[in-house]
C-alpha cells in the first residue's frame, strides 16, 4: 500500500561514491584546442624531477583519453599529493583545456553524444528488455504499491504488468506517459497514478518542476528505476539532469528499490548521479552481462538478477 514518509534502504555498507558536479544541460560542451592524443603517465620515480607544466601535460593527455579521471588515480599515476593533482586540475581548468567536477576531471574535447528519443532507444537490445521486464514484473503481487519510471526497459515492465490477469488492486505511480498509456488496458485491476510535472521533448517523461511532490507524499512497496548507467564505484547514472533527480526521489520512497538495466549499462558513469549503489536494493539485467562485471556488484553487496534472453 502506500504511505506517506520515506522508505529503509539497506546497511549502507559499500564505500560511496563522490557525487558529479550538479549543474544546468543535460551534456558537457566545449573543445580544448591542441589536446594531446596520447597518455604519457609519469612514473613514480620521475615525479620529483618532472617540472609541474609537463606534468600538467601530461595530465593532460591522461584525461583526453577517458570520460572520467578521479584525483586519487592521477595522484597514484604521478607520484604527488591529492593537494597538488587539485592544483594542476584548477590550472587545467582556468586554461579551458579539461573540466573540473567533483573528485576529478572531464575532457572538454570528447564530443558528447546527443539523447536519444524514447523510441530509438526502444529498438535497442528490445528482446533483452523484454526479458528484464518480465522478470521485475514476477515480483509484482496484488495489493502492491508500485513506483513505475520512464524509460525502455521500464515501459517493458508496464507492458508485463498489464498481460498480468491474476493481478488485482495493485496501484502503479509513474512520470511517463506512454507508461500509463500501455497499463490503461489493465484498469480498474490496476490503478494508475501519473506524477503530473513538465514534458521532456522526445522521452515522454514528467519532470520537476511539479513531478516529484507527488513522490514526495507516498511511500511505495517497489520502486523500478531505469538509468543510462550504473557502476561499482559511481553508483546509478543519468544523461539527464532533471530525470536523475526524479529518480532519485522514487528510490527514496519505496522499501525496495530495484534498477533495470540492459548489459550495455554496466559500468557506465553518466552526468547526473541517481544514488550510490548502498541505495539500491537489486539489479535486474540481461544475460549479456560479463561475468567478471557482475561479480563485482556482487561482492559490493548488491543483489544481481540476470535473465536469460
């Protein structure tokens, strides 16, 4: 049933991730005129006879050929302090070459890709979807409360949960609106609840402002959460900001929170952070997830359900 006030979430007691940098858009821009294109690391013992411009170079080079570099892995690669990898990432920064964020850097010259709309991303990996959305559909009982996002992976959930004729009295909120269209089929066994809040272009989802102050007030058995992303160390991702913060709002008001994901997001870091993984409850994805991949959600104490296409 629901309730209002917050849900319980596991012993928190996986080391959590720093939180990305907050901020307008939903993509990093800017182009570093004459970046590097290599990694030329310094090794530890060429640290105190590197002056600091060609450290910073090479800084650099590291950052260009990732989307994510953390202080601690340039302090290790470089042989200094945190304090002085902080100060060669400010420098960096004022000269327009990387982008800082909170506990590292960006480079300002990968090209970020745009969003894709709800139905291109439809067409990906669709029978794995639809495994993952029957599966989390199975732990749906009557009576149930259900926290219901937008996304792929979750409309495949809603389309399982409307085949579902021994259902009866379960109520369903959501912030996508092609999602209540699919559960309209299912009423009166099911209730459908819609966030209300502002149309995102192209994705069909409700969005603040609005759409989390019905969030706010209920208190869900399960909450599904899709995301762009979801990684050992950085948690549970999302391209978009303002959808990173609605999700992040479902998994505070239900018991069990539950993420939805294709193999594809495995080990993916996106800009908006969703919640650490201490925050999630289970992880239902497809078979194609590499072994050694799910192994370390495991031993971080996350539950990982994988289906069979």
């Amino acid at each position: 049933m629901i309730f209002g006030g917050s849900g319980s979430r596991r012993d928190a007691s996986v080391p959590q991730p720093s939180r990305p940098l907050s901020g307008a858009g939903s993509a990093l821009d800017g182009v570093a005129q004459g970046a590097p294109s290599e990694e030329q690391p310094v090794l530890k013992h060429e640290s105190e006879s590197v002056t600091a411009a060609v450290r910073r170079q090479r800084m650099l080079a590291m950052i260009t050929g990732r989307d994510f570099v953390r202080v601690a892995e340039l302090s290790e690669a470089f042989g200094v302090s945190d304090v002085t990898v902080r100060a060669d990432l400010d420098s960096l920064d004022e000269a327009q070459t990387i982008r800082r964020v909170r506990g590292g850097a960006v480079s300002r010259t990968r090209q970020v890709q745009p969003e894709p709309s709800f139905e291109e991303s439809l067409a990906s990996s669709a029978m794995e979807k639809q495994r993952i959305g029957e599966r989390a559909a199975s732990l749906v009982t009557s009576g149930a409360s259900v926290i219901l996002d937008v996304g792929t992976t979750t409309t495949a959930i809603a389309r399982a949960l409307a085949a579902r004729t021994d259902l009866d009295q379960v109520v369903i909120v959501t912030n996508g609106l092609n999602i209540a269209l699919e559960l309209e089929i299912a009423i009166p066994r099911l209730t459908v609840l819609v966030t209300g809040g502002t149309l995102r272009r192209l994705q069909h989802s409700l969005v603040d402002p609005m759409a989390s102050i019905l969030l706010e007030r209920i208190h869900a058995d399960l909450a599904f959460v899709g995301c762009n992303g979801i990684d050992v160390e950085r948690g549970v991702t999302n391209v978009n900001l303002p959808e990173a913060e609605i999700k992040t709002r479902m998994i505070a008001s239900a018991t069990r929170a539950i993420v939805v994901a294709a193999s594809s997001k495995l080990g993916q870091v996106h800009l908006g952070h969703v919640a650490p993984l201490a925050e999630v409850d289970t992880l239902i994805t497809g078979a194609g997830a590499n072994d050694p991949q799910v192994a370390l959600f495991r031993r971080a104490g996350l539950e990982v359900v994988s289906v069979e296409e």
